[in-house]
C-alpha cells in the first residue's frame, strides 16, 4: 500500500496478478466479475492493436510513427497500436476469445449497430495509445486519427474501470522516475516524445482540463510539478487553471514558456534535449509566471494600465499563505509598477481580509455538514447512523490498536458501540488483548471484508494522542453512552407518543 500509493484492495489485486493467484472474493462477486472480464478485454484489445501495428495494413500508422520520430522501444514501452479502417475488425477479433457484444460496449470498445443487431468498432484507422493505471492493467484507449476527420484524439468514454478525471496519461511509467518532479503535458504524443528524449516524469491529462483528482493523485507521487503545456493561448489559460488546482495541495509549481515552439516536442526537435533540460531548470516559479502574464503588453506609463495591473497582482499575490511571499511579491510587483511598496501591501491585505472574511462565513456554513459527511466510510453500506457517536467509537479502536493495557478493568462492552462493523472490531480487538496476541492489520485480514479492511486501515491512520490516554478513553466513552442513552429515550418516548396514539380517545 505505501510503495505503490494503493489502497488495501488494490495492493491485494496488484499482488495477486503478479503472483498469479485468484484475486480473494469480497463479497461482491458480480462486480468484480464484470471488472475482471472488462480488464481482460481491454488487455486483449491492447494486444490486438499492437499486433496490427506490424501488419502491411499498418502502414499508414508505421509512417506517422516514423515522422514523428517515435523509436521503437517507446512503442514497446506504451504499447502503441493501430486500430484498422474496419467496423469490426477489433469486434470479429474479441467474439473469437469469448467476449460479448455487450462486454465490448460496456468497455467503450463498440457501439450498437442502428439495426439493433451486432456492434462495430468505435476506433478505427487510428494510432492507439492504452491507458494503463497505476496498477499495470489496461483500463482505456486514446486513439489518435491517422487521416481525414474530426475529432483528432478520441478518447474512451466512461466506463466501470476508467474515469477520465482520475487517471492520466503515461503515470504507470513516470511514477518510477527518479526526478523530483512531475512533468505535466497536454498530449499524448509530447509524453511519448519527453520519456524518449529521457524526460521519464511526463504525463498528460486525457481529454480533458487538469482535475482536482488528478492533482490529488500527482501528489501521492512527488511534491514538485512543472507544466509545460502548449505555448498559445489555449495552452496559457490551461495552464493558469492548472495552477489553481495544484497549488492548494502544498506542490511546488514551476511554469515552462517555451519560446519559438508550440510545445514540448517541438521544441526538443528544434533544440534538443539538453536545451529543454535547462529550460527545466530556470523556469518560473508559478508566481513570476503569473505576475508577468498580469504585466505583459501593459504600458507601465498609462495610469489605467497600471492600476489595472496592480488590482490583478494584488489579488494574485493575496492567495499565498506566508506573508513573507506576499511581501517579497509585493514589493516585486510595486518595482515593476513603479509605485510604492506600501501601496501594493494594503490592497493585498485588503483583498486578503476579505477572502478570510468570506472563507470563514462558508465555514461556519459547512461545519455541522463536514461532521456528518467526513467521518462517513466511503462504502455506503458501511454508513454510519451515528455520526458523534462512531468518531468517539473510532477513537476507542485506534486506543486500543495502540495501547491495549489502556483497558484493564474497561467495562465497555460492544453492544455499545451504534456502528455494528466497529463493535465487532472492538470485540475482535479486545479478544486479542485478553490473550496478548499480535494486534495488526494482517491479523484482521481473516475476519473483515475488502471494504471493511480499507476503512479500518483509514481511521487507524488517523491521529490519536497517547500522552493522555486514560483521559481520552473516558471522554470517548461518555460520548458513546450518552449517544446510546440519547436514543433510548428517543426511543421510549416514540414508543410513549404511539401508544398514546392507539389509545381510545387519542386517535389521530
């Protein structure tokens, strides 16, 4: 789980099909029946693609491969492919290992014929590039058109394996990478073209603008990203969105403004790698990026343009946390509007004050809403009824999971507990104790589900402070029974109101 940033059922499915073994059932045998034949599929597809890359109908995708430059271990390494100018070449190939109509459009690999009887290809006359997770296993295709036509790239639709917001393009091989950073690219083809020159930290969104959940999963790998996306004016607003979305994650964020190129590849064709390694090296911070968008081909000398540059770096410079940026950024802004440093320091704190001001309001708004929701297991059938009550009950696990002489002569029984799934942990838990047996994760494996052992796994993560450990049980322990007591009177009082209602007389 930590060496390859998985969740507990994903570290079980990843060592599973290296080992070869039969992926543990967790209870949900059709959904993970209908994963599994998806994730068959799409690796049987994956190899029928790279097998007709070879073929003379290949050609045409054989050519582009060679114009742009593409060697053929970056063929091997990404397991480029060609999908045939056939409406069911691939179909005819899947029917003959066994995979239905309905699989290949539940995989985004066909659609339904308009008479309603067969399917046919979705790509066809493309270059093929699988998208492989984190895991190793092909869970989409990017096809990129290899003659007339719209659209350019087109990529799998949504499926039970795939979410385009949550994966990205070439992370399978960059999450290796001994670089500090991540690369972040616009296509494809620049990430092919960046692991080629060397540069083995590219990745590309797919599709789509960069997403939270995309940055959230740069993150689990290195703490430093640079973009490089195209240098026109699409690529620039993307860019400056990308920024915004990986800033708050605490990711350093460096720009490349790659002059007299569209993109990464060019410019390592017209420059070379060496050249786009020193461009690495001395690009801009994400702050000297956005100040000098903010200033460019503003006339410093007319006092409208220099006001107008100044509300925009103020507001800039008011996002960053530590005020020794904002003053340094401050007074780089006032030096380059030619004003005083002060002038810029106000109207930062002003805007600052009222951002705060704001955000608190909105957190006032969401506090009671964050109780309930961020204690919530992410299986819904784990669903807390008692969200006050669980938090207390979690507490309590997490104790006993690190010091169980905490509860000699503990009375607590786990009928009290409102979650079911906890009170069996804590019996469990109590049980190994009483016996000084080994209290871990491993240990727990045999008793609980998928979905149980990765909720468990959280709340053990969470923090818990052992210097006042007694103190601590006893709180959590007065929660816990007087949320039970709470609702035992609620009970009785309900029982109370009904037999009142049944009650001649009383009738409503």
């Amino acid at each position: 789980m930590e060496v390859e940033n998985l969740s507990f059922p994903d570290a079980v499915e990843f060592l599973a099909r290296r080992a070869g073994m039969e992926i543990p059932d967790d209870g949900d045998k059709e959904v993970r029946n209908r994963r599994e034949r998806l994730l068959a599929l799409n690796r049987e597809a994956a190899r029928f693609f790279y097998s007709e890359l070879t073929k003379p109908s290949g050609k045409v995708a054989q050519d582009y491969i060679a114009r742009r430059g593409i060697d053929g271990k970056m063929v091997k390494n990404f397991g480029l492919g060609f999908a045939p100018d056939s409406f069911y070449a691939l179909t005819d190939a899947m029917h003959a290992k066994g995979f239905q109509d309905y699989e290949l459009i539940d995989a985004g690999l066909a659609n339904p014929n308009k008479n309603g009887r067969g399917v046919h290809d979705i790509f066809r006359n493309r270059l093929m590039f699988p998208v492989i997770d984190v895991r190793g296993s092909v869970i989409a295709f990017s096809g990129r058109i290899l003659g007339d036509g719209e659209p350019k790239y087109l990529n799998s639709r949504e499926t039970p394996v795939f979410s385009k917001s949550r994966n990205l393009f070439g992370l399978n091989l960059a999450k290796k990478s001994k670089s500090g950073y991540i690369l972040l690219v616009e296509g494809n083809i620049d990430v092919v073209s960046l692991h080629q020159a060397g540069f083995d930290s590219a990745v590309a969104s797919l599709g789509t603008s960069l997403t939270p959940e995309q940055a959230r999963l740069i993150s689990r790998y290195k703490n430093e990203v640079v973009i490089a996306y195209d240098s026109d004016g699409a690529g620039q607003k993307a860019a400056q969105r990308a920024i915004g979305i990986l800033e708050p994650l605490d990711l350093k964020v460096k720009v490349l403004q790659m002059d007299g190129a569209k993109d990464p590849d060019e410019f390592i064709k017209a420059s070379g790698a060496a050249a786009f390694s020193n461009l690495i090296s001395g690009s801009a911070n994400h702050m000297e990026y956005q100040l000098g968008k903010a200033a460019a081909n503003r006339n410093m000398q007319n006092p409208e343009e220099k006001v107008a540059f100044l509300k925009d770096a103020a507001a800039i410079i008011a996002q960053l946390p530590s005020p020794v940026e904002r003053e340094v950024y401050a007074m780089r802004a006032a030096e380059t509007a030619e004003v005083a440093k002060s002038v810029v320091v106000e109207e930062v704190e002003r805007l600052r004050k009222r951002k705060l001001a704001g955000a608190r309001k909105q957190s006032e708004r969401n506090a009671v809403r964050a109780v309930q929701t961020s204690v919530q297991p992410r299986s819904r059938a784990l669903k807390y009824e008692n969200s006050r009550s669980a938090m207390a009950e979690e507490g309590v696990i997490r104790l006993m999971y690190l010091d169980p002489a905490l509860f000699d002569g503990v009375a607590l029984q786990p009928e009290e507990f409102s979650s079911p799934l906890l009170g069996r942990l804590y019996g469990i838990l109590r049980e190994k104790a009483a016996e000084h047996a080994s209290i871990s994760m491993a240990a727990l494996g045999g008793s609980f589900t998928s979905d149980e052992i990765e909720h468990i796994a959280a709340l053990l993560q969470k923090p818990e402070v052992l210097s006042n450990g007694q103190q601590a049980l006893r709180d959590y322990i007065g929660i816990i029974r007087a949320g039970r007591d709470a609702l035992t009177a609620q009970s009785d009082l309900l029982g109370y109101a009904e037999k009142l209602r049944n009650t001649k007389g009383y009738g409503g």
